[in-house]
C-alpha cells in the first residue's frame, strides 16, 4: 500500500500543493517528480530537509532572484551527452548547449556559496577538462569551431577565402566585359538574359567564355564558361572545404569524446543543480503559502496550531472570504468530530492529513506550529462511486477500508470522511461505531467525522464539535457568503452529540418557515432554539 493513494492526494489538497511546487530547470522537474514521502525511519532526511529550506527562506532576495535566473536559462544537456557516450559525434548546438551550461555552473558555484545553510556536497562540480575544450579562446557566446581549435583550420580557412577571392575577382572581370558590350547586367546568380532581337545577342554568339544555359521563343540566358585557370581554382576550392569539413570533423569528434570522458561530472551537476532547484521551489511555495518548521516527536501525535489550508483558502480569498485557522490535537486511537452541514469538518479533517503529507514530502507546514510523529500511511475513506467496476460509493468505500483497516498495528493516519453515510442510517450509525471501537486499537492516529448520533457513549474516543452558527441577528435570509461569516468553524472539546444546527442553516438559506418550524417541532425543540 502507498503512503497515499491519488484519489485521497486529490481529496486532501496535496495534489493541489504539488501543482504549486514549481521549479525553474528541467534538472529541478525531475527531481520533483521522484519525488516521494519519507516514512518512520527517514526522520534524520526529513529535518535536514526542513532546515535546509527554512534556511534559503532567509537568504538575501536579490541573490535568490540571480539564482533563479541561473537556474530558469538552463537547457537539458542529458540527451548530448547519453549521444556523446553511445559514440555519436554531436552537433554544434548540442556543443553551445554545453558551454552555456558549464559558465552557468561556474557562475552558480560562486552564487550558491552564499546562500545560508546550503551544503557544499549540494555544490555542482565543473567539468573543467570539458570547458576548457570548449573554450580555447576564452568564454563567449555561441559556439563556433574557430581557428583556437586548430591552426590548421585557420589555415584552410584563409586559403579558401583567398581563392575565392581570386575566383570571384576573375569572374567579376569576365562579366563587366560581357555587360560594357551588351549594356546588360548579370543577376545575382550569375546569369544574363537578353532579347533574340536584341542587336547585342549577335555579338555574343561564339564567344568562348560564355555558355549558353536556356532559351526561349523571345529570350535567350547565358552564363559564363572558367577557362583553365578558373577550373583550377575551383578545383581547389572544392579540395579545401573537404579538408576544412575534414578538420572539422575531427575536432568535434575529439569534443564528443571529451564530453563523454566528463560524463560524471556531468550529471552529478546535473543532479545537484536540480536538488537546489527544488529545495528553492519548496521555499517559493512556503513564502506563498506561510509556514513553520515541523517538529518530530515520540509517539502517535499530530498537534496542528493555526493551520491554513492552502487550497481551501484560495479558494474563499477568490470569493473575498479568510481562511480561519484550524488547531487540533490528535493522539492513537480514535478522535470524533460533530458539527452540522457547513461547520467545516470534512476541512478539518483534509487539513490534518494535508498538514502530515506536506511535512513527509520533506515541505514546511504552512501553521503557527506542527508536532507529529511519522506516519507509515494516510487513508482517506471517501470515495466515489466505481462505475466502470458496477460498485456503488458504499460499497467502494468498504472495499477500501477492508485493505486498509488491518493496518491499524502501524503508524498510519486514518481520515474517515463521513464513513457509512451511503447506507441508511440505522445501520450506518452502527457501523460507524464498530469502526471506532476496531481503531481505538493500535498505533495509527484516526480522525473521524460524522452526523451519526449515538458516539457520546464510546469509551475511549475523543470528542471534538465545530463551535458552528453565532447568534442569529436577523430575520432575513442570508446568501452562502453572509453565511459564512457567521460560522465558527473552531473545534471544541464535546460529548460526541451532534449538534442540530440544519434547521438553522435551512432557514438562514430561505428555506419556507412553515418548514423549519415543522421541522423543529419533530425534534421536540422550540421556536427560539431555532433563532438562537
């Protein structure tokens, strides 16, 4: 069984939380996405984790914003440098993508030097043999195979522009003549096209040192023909390139074999620089969200102190609504929370699973204060129903909670979301009950929210109730947002009785006050219960 299962990630907001977890390198992404939970037994990793992104939280802004420059301008070299080990000659684009990213080393070895608490092992090595092959005349940007590579490419390469220059010069000369006798110009690639009828076109009949290329009805197109020496010269311009292309070659084969020599260095740059990476992003993500340091303790225990949950309160600043701290204190066994519709339970209870997932995912909690200990699992027992599989919701949640229920002997986190409620009531009071009595237990943690009646009476469990509605002060109906700010959404020590608050919200929300007080008048309770 995984930490915890995709569905209940969703459910709880961690997906939500790891959508924001955003680094700026494709070094940094793949980190992310290996990225994994760390159980009991990895309490060592996690507080240096902690540690490391609390202390880049304080590091000087403007250094961070270079770093992140740095680290956003990178280009993933692991393609060309598998290609330079599997034994293909890499291209020049592939060579400029290297050099920018060893000067981006350098420049970061200074940088990350400075950040506070950041281990020099975090450090991404240079290959220095590697840069220096790159770089024979000094850093500079793009990549050109230069004549620092090799003299003789500088040689070849001026003997070439040399013979051009000749050639270029003696076929200049040929067409002024051609063009002072007929008055017309050659285009751009060397071709003159003149009238049949033109005077001109009789003079240039038989000349030795033109070619004609095409005609037509009314035009006829000529070129000119090398004469020996031009031929010479072309030849040897064409002996040049294959010596240039040869030169060529070699060098960037001697280059691909140096980057493939430096293949460790390499990628444990890489690796480094994508571990910064997403610790950097892991600080982002605090900065934005407010945190803490957790702290681990003996024992099954999770103590929440003013957490904000992230997702929902985005949620509520989109609709111009606060987010209102939730703190709780949770031990082994079983804690029961009761509230009406709206009193923010099944938030609470997300918020407590969303609280221990961040801080084993190796992130800061975003809470005035976080104390657990570590856990094997979280499960979450709300579930949809399985259409493709013929289940309905009961039944997908049982079918969950039976794998997960024998666990109870490890160190997990149990969130039953309104377990049973798929059922008719009867029997899911009873059930939820029976559930409670199993889990009390074990050594796993279980937070359970319910409407059921009838756990006041359960030994041994903890008892918590949403404070729920204040005092109505009027006797208008009140839209959901109005609503809202009328909840008290703390959690209070209880006798694990329901409060019966629905009748209070229905008609806050309009509901016909013949119905309400109808209502009201089942449960035995009166008028001024209903207003209060």
């Amino acid at each position: 069984m995984a930490f915890i299962e995709e569905f209940a990630a969703e459910k709880i907001g961690l997906d939500w939380i790891l959508a924001e977890l955003r680094p700026l390198s494709p070094y940094g992404k793949r980190e992310k996405s290996r990225l994994k939970a760390r159980g009991p037994g990895g309490e060592n990793w996690l507080r240096a984790e902690w540690s490391l992104v609390a202390g880049l939280l304080t590091a000087e802004q403007n250094l961070l914003t270079q770093v992140e420059h740095d680290l956003a301008g990178l280009r993933d070299i692991r393609g060309a440098v598998d290609r330079a080990c599997r034994g293909y000659v890499l291209e020049d684009v592939e060579f400029y993508q290297l050099k920018r990213f060893l000067a981006t080393v350098f420049r970061l070895q200074e940088k990350l030097a400075l950040l506070p608490g950041l281990s020099p092992r975090l450090f991404p090595p240079v290959a220095d043999a590697l840069f220096s092959a790159l770089t024979p005349g000094g850093v500079g940007d793009g990549f050109y195979l230069s004549p620092d590579f090799s003299p003789l490419l500088g040689e070849l390469r001026e003997k070439k522009r040399r013979d051009k220059a000749r050639l270029a010069r003696w076929r200049k000369e040929r067409q002024d003549q051609v063009s002072a006798l007929t008055g017309k110009s050659f285009n751009s690639l060397g071709r003159l096209r003149l009238a049949k009828l033109d005077p001109a076109a009789q003079a240039l009949a038989g000349r030795p040192d033109l070619v004609l290329l095409a005609e037509d009805w009314t035009e006829l197109e000529y070129g000119l023909r090398d004469d020996q020496e031009a031929q010479a010269l072309a030849r040897a311009i064409e002996a040049l390139e294959e010596e240039q292309a040869a030169e060529e070659g070699r060098i960037r084969t001697l280059l691909s074999k140096t980057t493939a020599a430096n293949r460790r260095l390499l990628l444990a740059a890489c690796r480094r620089l994508g571990r910064v990476d997403l610790l950097l992003a892991k600080g982002r993500l605090a900065q934005k969200t407010g945190w803490c340091v957790p702290r681990l303790v003996p024992g099954p225990k999770l103590a929440l102190a003013e957490f904000v949950n992230p997702p929902v309160a985005s949620g509520l600043a989109a609709k111009g609504l606060i987010f209102q701290p939730l703190s709780l204190h949770l031990s082994s066994g079983v804690t029961v929370i009761t509230g009406a519709n709206m009193g923010g339970k099944s938030v609470a209870l997300r918020s407590a699973g969303l609280a221990v997932a961040m801080a084993q995912y190796g992130l800061l909690v975003p809470a005035k204060s976080c104390c657990f200990s570590l856990c094997h699992f979280i499960f979450y027992s709300q579930r949809a129903e399985d259409s493709q599989g013929g289940l309905s919701a009961f039944a997908t949640e049982i079918s969950g909670l039976a794998q997960a229920l024998p666990r109870r002997e490890e160190r997990g986190l149990y969130l039953l979301d309104e377990p049973a409620r798929g059922t008719n009531p009867w029997e899911g009071a009873a059930l939820v009950k029976a559930l409670a009595r199993w889990l009390k237990v074990g050594e796993s943690i279980t937070l359970l929210v319910t409407h059921y009646p009838g756990l006041s009476d359960l030994a041994g469990a903890n008892h918590l109730r949403v404070a729920g509605l204040g005092p109505d002060r009027g006797g208008t109906p009140l839209d959901l947002h109005s609503l809202y700010k009328l909840m008290d959404y703390s959690l209070l020590p209880g006798k694990g009785e329901v409060p019966r608050d629905a009748i209070r919200i229905a008609r806050h929300l309009g509901l016909p006050q013949e119905i309400t007080a109808g209502a009201a008048k089942e449960l035995g309770i009166g008028p001024q219960e209903v207003l209060d």
